[in-house]
C-alpha cells in the first residue's frame, strides 16, 4: 500500500439533549492508505455514518465534533473553516449518500446535476467538455445510451441507476477519497452485487481509497482490505480483513458473523446476538457489550475495557479476547 491518506485521530461526536448527551462516536482513531478499502461495520446506532459526516464536517448542531487532527493528505481538516470545507468536499473528498432518491433532485435533469459537480470543482471546462465528462461517467457506471440518458428526471430511472448516478457524480471531480455510506441498503441483492463491483472496479481504476460503511459483513469480506467493527460510538475491533473475519477476537464481531448464512453448512437456524443495542442516553457502566455477552464476568460490568494487540495491526477492546474466533 501506498503512504497514509487519511488519519483520524481522537475523534469524538457528541450530540448535547434535553434528555443528556449522546456520545455519537467517542474517542476513535483510525488510519487509510492510498488506494486503500475501508469497512467500518456495525448494528444501526453504532456510529458509523456519524464517524463520516464528522470527518466531512457535516454534523450540524446540537451536534459538537472534537479531534486531536483529522489529516488528509497531510493536511489537518479538522482546523478548516466551511468556506475551505466546501473546496474539499466533492473535489477531494466525495460522499454516496445511503438513499439515492432523496440524494438526488426531482426537478433537475441528470446532466444538471452531474454539471454542478463540474461548475463547483473543475471551472476550466467549456459547456461541451463538461457534457462529454458527463456521457464518460454515466458509460463509467454502466448506464446504457448515456447521451439519450442525460435529459432523464431522476424518477425515469430505477433504484440500481440512481445509484450509479450518485457514483458519477462522486467520481465527476476525481476525488481521492470515496466514502460510501450503506450504498446499497435499498436495492434488491442482486443490485447490490453489481453496484459493490463497480465501485470496487471504479476505486480500482481511479487510484482512490474508499470507506464502505455497512452492517453486512459479507460485503466487507469481498472488498476491504482493512475492517473496523463498531459498537455504541467505540471501535471493539480492526485489523486487515483476514484477521477480523477469519480470526474475529471479540464476542460482538464473532456473533456478526455467525448471523451470516454459510452455503458451505447445513444450518437449522442462524445464529442471532441476543438482547437490543443499549440507548446512547443510558449506556451500561464497564464495558458496554456486557449485556449481551455469553463470555461476560463481573470485572466486565464494572471496568470500562482498553484496547489490546492481539496480531500485528490486530486490536481488540475486551477483557477476554477471544482466540481465533473460538
């Protein structure tokens, strides 16, 4: 892998309520090379998507970020002001957005809205380079007679070509960094499919690093090169995907993954993780997994547990790291 794009370090999110604060994400810290792939795993709640628009600057009051530094490409971001912000987003740094139905405009043609993604950070195109860009993008995501598609409402297309859109306009600026936050949460699985190959491919292609967010370890298991698993705003676990996946060290990892359907096993029923994701306004005191844990001990209801190396590049935070997925 190449030098390191994106370091985050002492990230925290919290959102201050009547009811108490919510610690969104609390005190993470985690680190991309180029031309790298990401997963940060995890139930709804944990944080995940929080984790990406903090880093954007994206998370609007009552809402607070505090880092030590979020580097990027060397630079600290975290010190940026919204006006530099905005030169950042899109052009360096793009986002696919979870629904693309509501990331699109109704009223705006296709072309329109891939050109406002040209006007903002490629300003030296004439009208007929950035219509020839748009054509080159849309074939790029495999939409079929992109010339004829480029007058199209996004009502005109399905669920799977929404999508694609959403992926030409945040390849349109040749961004270095791709986040994608649960790209294809509302499509059929055989969309899916088709759509975590064509980023795979496209990131591939483009030389850029990208950040999958997702609660599906089976999608992180066939793109990322390194896994972050997430649980109530805290990293329980992160390693390269072979650690994680073939050597997962704690409970909540392992119980992911045994709720994965294996072709290979004849399963009478899967696996599930017993209990809820405690409230972020009343999380339990020691380690916030405990609840749920069959391997939990008293020192684990009481004491908050650290981080421990358990391979190189392999962490774990648990009192009793499992071995190997045991």
């Amino acid at each position: 892998m190449g030098k390191t794009l994106l370091q985050v370090e002492h990230l925290r999110t919290y959102f201050h309520t009547f009811r108490g604060v919510v610690k969104a994400v609390d005190d993470i810290s985690f680190s991309l090379d180029e031309g790298q792939v990401l997963g940060i795993v995890g139930e709804s709640g944990s944080g995940k998507s929080v984790t990406s628009f903090s880093i954007l600057k994206l998370v609007e009051s009552p809402g607070v970020v505090q880092s030590q530094r979020i580097l990027f490409n060397g630079e600290d971001i975290s010190r940026k002001n919204e006006k530099e912000m905005m030169k950042i987003r899109g052009k360096d740094i793009a986002m696919v957005f979870q629904d693309p139905m509501t990331s699109l405009n109704p009223l705006y043609t296709i072309e329109k809205q891939i050109t406002e993604m040209l006007d903002l950070h490629q300003k030296g195109m004439s009208h007929k380079e950035k219509r020839e860009r748009c054509i080159q993008l849309l074939h790029m995501v495999g939409i079929p007679n992109p010339e004829d598609r480029l007058k199209s409402y996004p009502h005109q297309f399905s669920g799977g070509m929404r999508q694609r859109v959403i992926i030409a306009i945040a390849l349109a600026a040749n961004p270095k960094l791709i986040i994608a936050d649960e790209p294809t949460t509302a499509l059929d699985v055989t969309i899916q499919a088709q759509i975590l190959n064509l980023m795979d491919r496209l990131v591939k292609e483009q030389n850029a690093s990208l950040i999958l967010i997702t609660h599906d370890l089976a999608v992180v298991s066939q793109m990322a090169d390194r896994v972050i698993v997430m649980y109530c705003g805290k990293i329980v676990e992160s390693g390269s995907r072979d650690d994680v996946i073939r050597r997962a060290s704690h409970p909540y990892t392992v119980g992911l993954l045994n709720s994965i359907p294996r072709i290979s096993e004849e399963q009478d029923r899967l696996e599930s993780i017993p209990g809820m994701v405690p409230s972020m306004l009343d999380l339990p005191q020691g380690c916030y997994f405990a609840p749920r844990c069959k391997y939990c001990q008293e020192i684990c209801r009481t004491q908050a547990p650290v981080d421990q190396t358990v391979g190189e590049g392999h962490t774990v935070c648990c009192h009793f790291p499992l071995k190997g997925g045991d």
